[in-house]
C-alpha cells in the first residue's frame, strides 16, 4: 500500500512539473534589417527552449521594419499574443512606439501576462507604467562614459548624430546633454549633426547614403581625432566604414554589438558555426578592424546588447514564471545577463525619472567597452561623478 502511495505521489508530482513546463512566451522584435541582433537573440531563444508551434516554448513575431507608419499593425501583433491560452510573457525585443499601447490593451485582455519591454522609444513613466519590467542601456551613465572613453582612445572632439524623432525621448535627449557637458568638463569640442531619420520618406538606404557622403566631408572640417556617436543603428554601418577607411573614433554603437554595423561596413562574413559565438565573432570583427589599420581605434561590446538581453529577459520571464525569481529584483536580472555573456562585465542601476523618483521595475544596464585591438577599457569600474544624473 504504501509502494502504491509513492508511485501515485510521484505521478501527480510529474504531472505538476509537466504543467509548469506547459506555457509560451511571446517575443517580439524588428527585422534582420531594422535590429538584427534582437532578432539572432529570439532565434536563440527558440533554439534553446523550442518554437511553440512545434511543441515548445517560444512564440516569435517580428513589426514591420515602416513601424512609424504601421503602427496600428505592430501594437495587432503584439496583443494577439494574448489569444494564446498558453501566454504568460510577452519580450519586446525593442520597445518601440505602439508598446505602450499594446501593453495596456494585452492588460485589459490578459491581466496574468508577464509584460517586459527592452529599449523603450515611448515616455518612460508610461512605459514604466504598463511594464513588469523594463530595461534599458544606461544612457545616463553611458553619457558620461562614451565620451570618457572616446578621450582615453585618443580623440579630442566628440561628434553626437541624430535627428529629432530620437531627440524627442527623453532619456536619448538626456544623455545627448550629458555628453555635451561631459565633453566640456574633459577638454573636449562637442560637436551635434542631424542626419535623415531612416523611417522618414528618405528610408533606410537614403540615410546610410547622406552618412557615406558627409563623413570625409565632417573629418576634413573637424579633423581626425574626432569621435563619431550615432543614436540609430541603420547610421552606424556606413559611420564605421568611413572611420575605418579615414580615420576618427568610434566607442561603440547605441545598442553596441560586434555585429552591429563591422559585419558590413569591414566586409566580414561569418560561417554558421560563428553565428551566435560572440567570443568568435568579436575574433573576427577584431581582426578585421586590424588589417584596415583601425586598432585602437574602434570598439564594441563584447556580447551583443540586444541580443544578450532579449535572451536574458526570456530566460528571466522562465525562471519568475517558473517561481524561482522575482521580475524586478536586479540580481536575479544581472544572474541570467552573467549566464548569457561569460566574461563580460555589466553594471546598472534603477531609473530615477525628472521627479527624483526611483522606479523599482525600471534598470539601466551596461556593459564594459571593448576596443578592438586593445581590450576592455574597465568602464564599468569607474564611478559616474554624481552631478551627471541631475542633468536634464
């Protein structure tokens, strides 16, 4: 009898263990040629844990790469998510306008869907607001340590690019003034350019091809010991191409990654047993940057941002789903960040919003820098001085 017991224990314990297991996760992110690193780190996520239409875990939609005007059509996809009976978080690989709308719409429909949200474009109370999580790179702290790490790489002016869509975020137009202050306080010429939005009517190609021509142009008028900052990433390809080839700096991309923009702007391919292995992919891209005689002189970090945290969130979502962490507690988030980019050392804290209000399901994160050539400059050693987080 009590043989029959542990058996009927054991099964209604497996059983319990096999409902667990039973749940989706949605994640959401651009194109191949919008955000591709976001995209890599969804497939990897599927990779590990199964795509739900084959019996796993994963759900993966991409938004159309014209999201501006397809807005309707993204926030759609996002909340159809919620018609799964088997949702329990949705990811946005890169929280871009229509989120925060299709949060609250997925809230009213799903109140028990985990909702994270990654590099948010829409006003961070209201993202904050509608979000279990949301993480950001650090673009306080970065203000201060991109141009920081421009001057110890050589460079003595700092070029900051845009256009206004991106300065009208507010922690974008944030960290742009806290460069600029930055860039004063260490004897450095700040320098701002606007450049085509790439979803305005010019698109993608049209705001690659204004870069292309103007660099020589920017480098002949401020010289070569100028270093370049671009806040879109479809700026960043052609931007280290004409680093490479006519000198200038470049510290790293907004959403930095080995993949983001050295791929094409240095001609690099990689094999399939490369794709995902950053270790072998920062390799290559650094041994690229050497042969064109730009060692020391551009950098990177280590792991994909969008990629590592795309993964990180995924495996987050599990592990608070699964009852083992809780969805903003940082240690639980820097574990999973550790687990996913070995070596590499992160950093971050909660954001404080214009109030001085500390928002507990909000971090700012960021990653070491790596020049390419040289190493890793230690950035997420130094001490932020205090005065830059009170800038506005």
């Amino acid at each position: 009898m009590k043989k029959i017991f542990v058996l009927l224990m054991s099964f209604l314990f497996s059983l319990v263990g096999f409902a667990q297991e039973a749940y989706h996760i949605g994640v959401i992110t651009g194109t191949v040629s919008q955000s591709e690193d976001g995209l890599r780190g969804a497939e990897e996520a599927i990779k590990l844990y199964g795509a739900a239409d084959k019996g796993g875990e994963i759900v993966h939609v991409t938004y159309p790469d014209n999201f501006m005007q397809e807005m309707e059509t993204t926030i759609s996809q996002m909340v159809s998510l919620a018609d799964d009976p088997k949702m329990k978080a949705v990811v946005v690989g890169e929280a871009i306008p229509g989120t925060v709308e299709a949060f609250r719409r997925i809230r009213e429909k799903r109140p028990d869907i985990l909702l994270l949200a990654n590099s948010p474009h829409e006003d961070p109370e209201m993202i904050g607001e509608v979000s279990d999580l949301v993480v950001n790179p650090d673009s306080i702290a970065r203000g201060y340590l991109i141009v920081k790490a421009a001057k110890e790489m050589g460079a003595e002016k700092f070029m900051h690019i845009s256009f206004p869509r991106h300065m009208s975020y507010e922690l974008l137009s944030k960290r742009r003034n806290i460069m600029k202050v930055a860039a004063a306080d260490l004897g450095m010429e700040f320098i701002e350019m606007t450049a085509p939005d790439p979803v305005s009517d010019v698109g993608v190609a049209g705001a690659q091809q204004y870069i292309l021509e103007q660099v020589p142009n920017w480098i002949q008028r401020y010289g070569d010991k100028t270093a370049f900052f671009a806040t879109n990433d479809a700026h960043t390809e052609p931007l280290l191409k004409r680093v490479a080839e006519l000198g200038g700096y470049f510290v790293e991309a907004d959403l930095p990654s080995p993949t983001m923009g050295y791929p094409g702007a240095l001609g690099i391919q990689f094999s399939e047993d490369e794709k995902g292995n950053w270790p072998k992919i920062l390799e290559k891209v650094e041994k690229s940057v050497a042969d064109k005689g730009a060692a020391g002189r551009m950098g990177t970090w280590a792991y994909s941002y969008n990629f590592s945290v795309t993964l990180s969130l995924v495996d987050l979502a599990k592990e608070v789903i699964e009852g083992k962490a809780e969805i903003d507690n940082f240690d639980a988030l820097k574990s999973v960040l550790d687990k996913n980019t070995p070596g590499a050392e992160w950093n971050g804290s909660n954001y404080v919003d214009v109030r001085g209000v500390e928002k507990e399901n909000f971090y700012l994160l960021y990653q070491d820098t790596y020049v390419l050539g040289k190493g890793y400059l230690k950035m997420t050693e130094l001490e932020v001085p205090e005065k830059y987080f009170s800038i506005k």
